[in-house]
C-alpha cells in the first residue's frame, strides 16, 4: 500500500495556505465581481500575487489559496500564472469551498476554512504550515519567520508589528511577557480597553520600530503552525476564527511567539486602505514598491507592447504596459493595462485598473451607445478608482465637489470620499459629480 502522506522533495518543511477572504463587503464595488485576493494593485498586478511572490522567493512552492466568494476571476489568474516545473512537484492550487455529507455549511471563518480544507493537505508531508492573508501589501522573508519559529522551539508563532492607537481598535493585539511570550491577546479591541492591554512590549522591541506614538503591538495575520499543533487545535469545538478563537485558546496551552516585522505591511481590505496604499505606490521615496532586483512581484505575462504617449504631462505616475494616453494631465494616479485616455483629459490623483481588453478606434457597433472604451475627451478625474473596462464619457468630471463621504450615484459610488466607478462601469458625457 501508497502511504497516506505524499513524500515530496521541494522544501518539505513549509506548506502555505493563503486565506482567500469572505464577501469583501469593505472593498465594494471592486469585490462585486471578484474575491478580495484577485482585485488588481500597481497597475498590473493582483492582491494574491503578494503573498505568492513572498512564497516563492522563500522556495516555499506547495500553495493553497482557499476560497469562497466570487472566485472565478481568482482561479482564471492563478491558473494562467503559477506554472511549475513537471518535475518540481510545486503547485499552486485553489481548494474551494465544498458542502460535503459530514459538513453541508461553508466557511465560517479564517479558522473554520482551514478546518475543511484540512482533509485535503493534511496528506502533504510538512512539519509546518504558513498561514497568510490574500489582501495583503507587504514583502516579507517567509523563510526569517519560519526560522524564528523553530529556533525559539515555539508552537505558533504570529508575524507582529507596532501601531498607533489609531490601527490597534482595527487590529488583533497582545500582551507580553518579560522574556517576549504572547500572555494575552485581543481581537479589535475598544479604545478604552487599550491601556490595559497593550502597553507591554516585549525586550528589543524598539529595534522593530516601537515608538512612544506606536505603543501597541498588532498582530498581522500572518500565522506559522507546528503540525500537531494546527491539527490539535481545529479539532475542537468548532472554533471558526484565528484571532478571536484560536489564538486565545492556545495561549497557557501552547508556546506563542511574536515576530517583529520591520517593513512595510498595509492591509488593503477597505475602499480608503486601497486608495492610500496606490497612490503611496507612486510617491518618491515609497516605503513599497514593486521596483525590487532581488525579490520581484510576479504576476501573469500579457505580452503588451510599451505604453504610448502623446504629447503628456505626468508628473509622478506608474502608468502600465499597453496604455495609450493623448495629450492629457496625470498627477500622482496609477493608470492600469490598457488603458486608453483621450485627449485634453486631466486624472490627478487616481486609480484606473485599466482593461481586459482593447476596443477598435470605429467599434460602435459594439459599444451601441456607451463611450468607447477608457477615458473620454476633456474628463476630469481626482479622488477616483475606476475599474476595469468602465467607459467615461467625454466632459465628464469626478473630483466629488462637496465631499460627500458616501453615496450611490449613476454609474458610480462614493467610499470614504473616494469616487470608484465599478467593473464595466458607465459614465455618462458630460456627468459631473
């Protein structure tokens, strides 16, 4: 007989399981027709392509993204993108919710996920599994946290960083010990509870960035599990979230440990997270960026040509592959593949995902009577996300005049301020907002 558990030879200690994300209601529109994983960052790339990236330049290369909601789009880019070699024996593979005989319900929670998706990996031979979120900005060096997981002998270990009292109501936070152990810890605490419990931190903690106006310690969703331990823990009583059950429970019974994280980490799971976390992209100096020689961000190759520009002003911009601009104005705004805008347009301050596909100069037939394909003639963007193939009529502007923080309009919607047109999107000539 085949022994249960599959002997493989890549990297056979570390097997990462990325936590695909539940509705995305935060993000919406960009998750109305996507999960949260698969929603486009910096032009050109995807959310999961973070957390991906990291695995691979940490040679872990058995992956499992797990999913839920609106995953179509998400296993479309994982399929077209993560190839391994045959004989590598890496994947990476999408293990979708599944009502089963013993279990009719879907995902419950963070916890819950990993506790049906365990019949399926638990066959994999690995010591450890490395827990992370899909919706995630962050490089981090996976294999630094698995080594401090081991060399500190601990049981769980969960990647950390200092916040101000600002994040940490938003944030899981913890309380240490002298010698650096987690002893308590609290998921989206109030404000008035803070002071008691997170104000110890932990020896050396200074080094990773701790400073009086960063006085708590927050957990990053990133989680590193001994087997036993993982396993021992969702056998329970159905516990169905890591932060505000699992951890908890395991703290007295297991050893957890903190990593202190010194990069940049953004959780970009909200409309104004988004937002910042793009334009930050296209500021000198960033604390991100996807300009790294050593540890690149992968994504799918779409073999586009150069991006094309005719006689325009930009002035601190990523502008991606294929884009076409026309004598237009773009001010601090990411402006996605294939993007066409037209000409006298201004876009300051922006975020245009750009398109799937492109649209023929005399294609009215197709179009009927919507706008051609991108950004029109003499349109005035500021504050705004347009997604994918939306469609900006000539004239029109979107700089929310009085500032409304949210709103449902004609064609668009209004998310902390910020005006996001949604997938397929149409705005008419001459809208103004």
């Amino acid at each position: 007989m085949y022994p249960l558990r599959t002997a493989i030879a890549v990297n056979n200690e570390v097997l990462a399981l990325i936590l695909g994300g539940g509705q995305g209601t935060r993000l919406f529109p960009l998750t109305h027709h996507r999960s949260k994983p698969a929603v486009p960052i910096g032009g050109q790339y995807r959310l999961i392509d973070i957390p991906i990236s990291n695995c691979l330049h940490a040679d872990i290369r058995r992956i499992f993204v797990l999913t839920q909601f609106n995953s179509a789009s998400l296993n479309r880019h994982i399929a077209q993108t993560y190839r391994m070699d045959l004989f590598s024996h890496g994947f990476v593979e999408i293990l979708a919710a599944e009502q089963t005989p013993d279990n009719p319900n879907w995902y419950q929670g963070t916890a819950d996920a990993v506790r049906q998706a365990m019949r399926h990996f638990t066959r994999y031979d690995a010591d450890y599994y490395l827990i992370l979120a899909g919706d995630h900005l962050y490089r981090m060096n996976y294999s630094e946290l698995v080594d401090a997981h081991c060399d500190r002998r601990a049981d769980i270990t969960i990647a950390a960083q200092p916040v101000g009292i600002e994040d940490a109501s938003a944030m899981g936070i913890f309380r240490f010990d002298r010698g650096g152990q987690i002893v308590a810890f609290e998921e989206k605490p109030k404000r008035d509870r803070l002071d008691e419990i997170g104000r110890s931190i932990p020896a050396g903690a200074t080094f990773a960035g701790h400073t009086p106006d960063r006085p708590f310690m927050a957990s990053m969703g990133i989680y590193v599990f001994s087997r036993d331990v993982l396993v021992d823990l969702l056998s329970g009583d159905g516990a169905t979230d890591f932060g505000k059950e699992i951890i908890p429970c395991a703290l007295g019974r297991y050893r957890v440990n903190s990593y202190l994280f010194r990069g940049y980490w953004a959780d970009v799971g909200t409309i104004a997270s988004f937002y910042d976390a793009n334009v930050m992209l296209t500021q000198p100096g960033a604390p991100f960026t996807f300009y790294d020689p050593r540890r690149p961000i992968y994504t799918h190759p779409r073999f586009l040509p150069a991006a094309r520009f005719a006689d325009c002003a930009i002035r601190g911009a990523i502008v991606a592959e294929g884009c076409y601009l026309d004598r237009c104005t773009v001010e601090q705004s990411i402006v996605g593949i294939r993007t066409n805008v037209q000409n006298g347009s201004t876009i300051r301050r922006s975020v245009l995902l750009g398109a799937d596909f492109y649209e023929a100069d005399d294609d009215a037939t197709v179009r009927g009577e919507h706008p051609r394909l991108g950004i029109g003639r003499e349109v005035v963007l500021d504050r705004v996300i347009v997604d994918k193939n939306a469609r900006i009529g000539d004239g029109a502007r979107l700089v929310n005049e009085r500032s409304v923080d949210e709103a449902d309009g004609d064609g668009y919607y209004i998310r902390n301020g910020v005006v996001i047109v949604p997938k397929d999107g149409v705005i008419r000539a001459g809208t103004h907002v």
